[in-house]
C-alpha cells in the first residue's frame, strides 16, 4: 500500500518533470541561443582555435541544429562537458543537447533516461603497434603488453577479445590518454589501445607517425551520436531530423557550394525539393521554417564535407571514411527518407 | 719587570704598525667557502661531486631543447620541420596561445587590459594590509574599495551594481555601529537585514536604470579563464577564508553550547569531505536544486565551496594557535577587566595569529594550487586550458613538457612569493629575544 503511493508519487513527480522539460524548441527559440553541450576538448570533434571559436566535426552538428532553429550557425552557446558531468548537464537542463562523441548504450538510453537522435561516428576499439614490430593482425598479439585506460568499456572489450582468442596479454593500466602516449612511445607496452578515432588523432601527433601501424581489427562497436533528454519528442524530432538532413543530402549530392543553387527552384528531384522546402511542408510539421535543411546544410556543408573538413584524410586526424560512408559506397550511413 | 731587552739595547724600535697580511690562500674567498661547504669531509665531498656530476648531465641534455626551441610556428609539425630532428622545445605554443593560457579562450581580446590593471591594483590594495607598519593606513580605504572596483573591471556591466553592493556594506555598518551598544545580537542581525534591503532595491533600481551600452561592457562568468581564474579563486578565496576562519576557530572555542556545536559540526563535516566532492555538488548537484532558468553564478558556487573548505582547515591552524597560548594571557585579559571582544583583539589573537602564520600560509599554497581542481568541473583555468582546448587542437596536440613546465613556473612565481612573505611577516613579528 505504501509501496503504491511512493510509486504514484513518483510518476506525479515524473509527469511533473516531463512537463516542466517539455518545449525545448520554444525555450531555444526565445532564448535566441541553442545551449549544446560538447567535450572540453578533442581533436578533430570538438576544441576552441586560437580565437576561441570553437570547431570540430561534433561542433558541426551543434551549428547545424542552431541553423536550423534559429537561422545562424553562431547563435550557440557552447557548454564544454567532462566525462563525469556530461549526463547531468543534460538531465539538469543546463544544456539543449549533448553531441559529444558519447557511445550510444542501452542503459544511457533507457536507464539514463536520454534519447540519442541517430549516430554520426561509427567508432570502434582498434590496437596500435609500432611498425618495427612485424605485426599485420591483433591475432598475433599473444603475451603482449597492452596500454589501457583504466575504468572504462575498452578494458572490458580488450579482456574479452583476448580470451575468445585464448591468448595471453599483460595490462599496463594508465589514466589518460596523454598519459598513455608518453608511456607507449616510451615502449613501457607493445600495443596501446582505445576507440580507432582517438588512435588515429594521437598517431597523428606523433613526430614519426608513419612508423605506427594502426591494425585492422576492430573488437568493439562505439556508435557515437547526439543526445537529448527523453519526454520532449518534438525537440528530439529536430536534432534527429537536422543529423539525417546532413547525411542525406551528402547522398543526393547537395553541398554547401551548390545549395543556393538547389534551394532556389524546385529540382527534378522530388526528395530534394521537399528537404529543401520548395515542396511540401515538412519544416511546419518540425514547427521550423520551410528552409530549416537548407540553413542547416549551409553551416557547415553535408556529413561528408563537416567529415572531411574536420577528421578526414587530408586533416592531421587522417581518418578514412570506413564505416562511415554512405550505405551506396558501402559504409553504414543511412538515413531514412524525407518524405 | 723593568729589565726588558729593549730597554737595554734599544738599537731597533719599530715606529709604525706591521701592515696586514693577506691571509693564506686556503683561508680566503672562494677556496675557503668550497673548503667549508663543499668539501669539509669525505662523505661531503662525494656528495659534492656526484651532485655537480648530474647537476651536469641535467644541464647539458636541458640546454639544447631550451637554446634550440622554436618561438615562432604555427603548429607542432611546423615546429619539428624547423628543428629537422635535432632536440628542441616547441615553444611557439607559448607565444602563439599566450592569452589563451593567461585569460582563457572567451575573454574579449580587446579587454585584456581590465583584468590586467585589477591585477595591478592588487599589489595596490594589498599592500597596506602587508606592509601595515611601513604604509599610512589611509591607504587601507582603498583596499576596502578594490573588491568592488576590481570586480567591476574584471566583469564589467553596470556600475550601478558594484557601487550598490558596497553601500549595502555601509548601510549595515552603520546600523551595526547604532544597535550594537543596545545588544550584540540586534547589531548583528540589523545589519544583515540593512545590508540585504540595501542591496534587494539597489538590484531593482540597477536593472530598471541599466543602460544598453555600459561603460565597460559586461564578461560573463562562463567565459573567465586561464591563470586568471586561478587568481581569482585563490585572492578572493584566501582572503575570505582567514575572516570565517578566525570566526569559526572562536566560534569553536566558546561556552555557549549552539554556536559551539555549529562550528564544530561545519568543521569537521567540511574536512571530512575531499574537495572535489564539494566542486562537483556546485557544479551538478546545485543545478537540480535551482528553480529551472535559475542562474547562480558558477563561479560563486565554486568561490562558496572552496572557500568553506579552506576556512575549516584555517579554524584548525588558527585554534592550534589559540591553544598554544598560556592560560595566564587569558587570565591577565580578564583581570584587566577587558570584555570578550577587547580581550580576543587587543590580547589574544595577535599572539595566537603571529602563531599561526606559518599554518596559515601552508593552507594558502595548497589552496591556491587546489583552484586547479576546477579543470575537472569543466572550468578553463590554466591547467583546464592546457589539458582541454589546446592539447586537443590539430596544431598542438602533443606538446606536453612547453606547456606543463610553463604553468609549473607561473605556479612557483606566486607561491615562492607567498611563502618568501611569510617569512619576512615571521621575522618582523617577532617580538621575543632568542
């Protein structure tokens, strides 16, 4: 009896709270401002340059959301967010959203009580090895040192893929990822391990990156995307619907150089016109403007361009496109129609 | 005794005084210091030796990366490209991101010179309270003005606000200085809720009043930075504490049972808490708390929280002092017929205080290094500065030594410092004859 009063109680405060979270889009929207919460930090996804703007492929996404809500890609306010307080800072409110290469997971959805809008890095667990090593597989890795930072998901999946492979290895546990640089190309481990991205972003400093292998294993799935807080659909809707504006248009060929172009007169292409606005109402049914995807994509460029911009091939961060290519040149991005 | 030689035979008497002579070689300058210092016995002159040996090899494998480095690139592997393999530090880092390390990556460039001039004026405004004996106290008026004028430059905004914030304070000494020889306690209270009405009316005037364009225009709080947050927090943070400190090393040490019970309990709850727990409830858990839309200044959560802790660990220095003292000075302050008040300021704590320096100043360096903590609540202070956005920029990703070892010297600058004050502070206090 009691035990049913708490938990009504619980669901008045949870409807309360719901409420009360309710209307995001009306609150950037008056605010003028979208309030997007990004790591303190990283290369490649999200650091302030030496002017203090700050730039980065997750600080794309931030300025697409801004454009397509509010019309300019600068009207953010960026909430730099650690580890540890990037989950209350959403759930507290402080931020609107959260795009800060988080890994996408079962309890952060459902127990956390967020809800990520899609995925815009398929990341994995890689292994680094110094070239002299002679190794071309992690197969070959038995009896190795590993460095490992301690207290984190990684630690878990590198115990795992050693033991379905029945081999050996030696932990060297380390706190930090600079941590753990000084320490491999010290030579205290043979192989240093974390997400593939952050193994590409710290060979990339090396002064010799080229005697680095980075092998082609990969043992885990790190799905990273944005996120807001679970109960406000409409909100969720926007940023999930900003994310698959860039990604399709990167699929029908739309680019930042060529939108003006596009967004001008209705095309041959009927999806194209309705993303654009000139067919349809689908910026009202987003309660946005009819040219929401056209400012969005203007901020920064499509998904390919933010990618290549930021983290591709020609950047210090070097990395290829992989499973983050379109599903047409066999990667895993696909976004649902518009229509 | 008047049969002496020279008396007899007087032939030769010297008419002036021998001149001096140099003293032997081993005796003087520089041999002689080495002979006492360095190598007065076997065991020292081992260790002189081996200590000049690696003295020698640190000097000789650090020289070349501070003589070869590089000032002038745009990125690291600009830099290793100049330095072509040979041994250098890059440090380009440094006078490209300068202000970045100094003011933080948001603080308006063309500003830079508030926070500068308030810097300045510290020395200013300390001083007198410093060098109390060799300053007109005159000088003290305006240490009691700097608070206001050195959050003014460094914020900005309204005038207005600065200026109604000091007047509450002055609306609350004066009702205090008029009810206080009434009661104690309806000083005590009337002032606070002088100073409060002051300063609830002074806010509504200054938002109905504010211009569009201030004077100096307004630098939110989120947007401070680098080693000057870490100044911030530790001036604002140190010269708050000492005040509650004494308060609560008093406070612990009285006859009435509530105030006693309070101190005690704030004091050890506060040390029996590691800090960062008390940085993470002001930054996350507070949020929860606060109506939404609500802004309390993050920075002033962090200033109540780091504060709270510091003066629970000057109360503990400060009561070792109180309890250094004899009994006898307590006793003589009462059979002078001094009261409470009188016999803790004219008798009491200038003894007890002049104790308690040396705490007092080791609490301070370790509070000023703590404001580093804040890097963790994803505040840019100077080693947020260098761990966040400019490790994690394409350009600079892998300078580690440049950057770390220039925030250690501007680190060690401020606490030699302190600690050299210290000891001057110790040496002129000194009263007694050893």
């Amino acid at each position: 009896m009691k035990n049913s009063v708490f938990l009504g109680a619980l669901t008045v405060a949870g409807l309360a709270a719901g409420a009360a979270a309710a209307g995001t889009l009306d609150d950037v929207k008056a605010r003028g401002k979208l309030n997007c919460g990004v790591t303190t930090g990283l290369v490649g996804f999200a650091a302030p340059d030496a002017n203090g703007e700050w730039g980065g492929f997750d600080v794309g996404v931030c300025r697409a959301v801004a454009a397509a809500v509010l019309g300019d890609p600068t009207a953010v306010e960026f909430v730099p967010t650690t580890g540890k307080t990037r989950f209350t800072a959403l759930a507290s409110g402080e931020i609107d959203m959260l795009a800060r290469n988080t890994t996408w997971t079962f309890s952060r959805d459902v127990d956390l009580k967020f809800e990520f809008v899609g995925i815009n890095y398929y990341d994995g667990q890689g292994f680094m090895v110094p070239k002299d090593l002679g190794v071309s597989s992690a197969k070959e890795l038995d009896g190795a040192t590993v460095c490992i930072q301690t207290g984190t998901t990684t630690e878990l999946n590198l115990a795992d893929f050693f033991r379905s492979n029945s081999m050996n290895y030696e932990p060297v546990p380390i706190e930090t990822n600079a941590e753990a640089q000084q320490q491999y190309l010290a030579g205290a481990c043979d192989v240093y391990t974390t997400d593939a991205s952050g193994l590409a972003a710290t060979r990339a400093a090396f002064e010799d990156p080229a005697g680095h292998v980075l092998l082609p294993e990969i043992v885990s799935k790190e799905p990273l995307g944005p996120l807001v807080r679970h109960g406000d659909n409409e909100w969720g809707d926007v940023v999930r619907w900003t994310l698959n504006a860039l990604i399709a248009a990167e699929e029908l060929g739309i680019t930042s150089a060529n939108i003006s172009e596009m967004a001008a007169e209705a095309t041959n292409n009927p999806e194209i016109n309705r993303m654009m606005g000139t067919e349809g109402n689908l910026g009202e049914m987003l309660g946005l403007e009819a040219d929401w995807a056209v400012k969005a994509i203007s901020a920064g460029g499509n998904y390919g361009e933010l990618f290549e911009k930021n983290i591709g091939e020609n950047t210090p961060v070097g990395l290829a496109r992989g499973l983050n290519a379109q599903w047409t040149d066999g990667g895993l991005l696909y976004s649902p129609p518009f229509r | 005794m008047s049969d002496t030689p020279s008396q007899r035979n007087p032939a030769f008497v010297r008419t002036e005084m021998l001149p001096e002579q140099a003293p032997p070689a081993t005796e003087t300058g520089i041999i002689k210091w080495a002979r006492e210092n360095l190598f007065s016995g076997t065991s020292n002159s081992i260790l002189t030796v081996l200590s000049i040996i690696s003295i020698y090899y640190i000097v000789v494998s650090a020289a070349p990366w501070i003589l070869n480095g590089v000032w002038n690139s745009a990125s690291i592997r600009e830099c290793r490209e100049i330095l072509e393999g040979a041994a250098g530090g890059c440090f380009a880092v440094l006078t490209e991101r300068w202000n970045q390390l100094l003011f933080g990556f948001k603080y308006p460039n063309e500003e830079y010179w508030r926070p500068g001039l308030a810097f300045v004026l510290l020395f200013v405004a300390a001083a007198p309270v410093m060098f109390f004996k060799y300053l007109p106290s005159k000088m003290l008026l305006f240490t009691a003005l700097y608070p206001f004028l050195a959050y003014w430059l460094i914020w900005g905004g309204p005038i207005l606000a600065p200026i109604f914030a000091l007047f509450g304070f002055v609306v609350g000494y004066v009702v205090w200085s008029q009810l206080v020889t009434r009661s104690f306690a309806a000083g005590f209270f009337g002032s606070i809720v002088a100073a409060a009405l002051t300063w609830w009316i002074g806010g509504m005037i200054t938002s109905a009043v504010a211009p569009e364009e201030t004077l100096l225009s307004a630098v939110p709080s989120r947007d401070m930075g680098g080693f000057m947050l870490n100044l911030i927090l530790g001036t604002v943070c140190v010269s708050l504490s000492i005040p509650f400190g004494i308060a609560l090393a008093l406070g612990r040490q009285s006859n009435m049972p509530i105030i006693k019970w309070i101190c005690v309990v704030f004091i050890e709850f506060v040390r029996g808490v590691p800090l960062i727990t008390l940085l993470f409830v002001a930054n996350v858990v507070l949020a929860y708390f606060l109506p939404p839309g609500s802004n309390f200044d993050l920075i002033i959560r962090v200033i109540i929280m780091i504060t709270a802790f510091a003066s629970a660990y000057i109360a503990e220095v400060i009561r070792g002092g109180l309890a250094a003292l004899p009994t006898g000075q307590y006793e003589a302050a009462d059979s002078l017929g001094l009261d409470y008040p009188q016999a803790m300021r004219l008798i009491i704590l200038p003894q007890a205080l002049k104790i308690s320096i040396p705490g007092i100043v080791n609490v301070a360096v370790g509070l000023f290094k703590d404001t580093t903590l804040v890097s963790v609540i994803s505040m840019f202070d100077l080693v947020g500065m260098i761990r966040g956005p400019i490790l994690a920029s394409t350009e600079w990703n892998g300078v580690y030594w440049e950057l770390f070892g220039a925030a250690a010297i501007l680190f060690f600058v401020v606490c030699y410092g302190i600690s050299q004050y210290s000891q001057w502070l110790e040496r002129e206090l000194a009263t007694d004859h050893r």
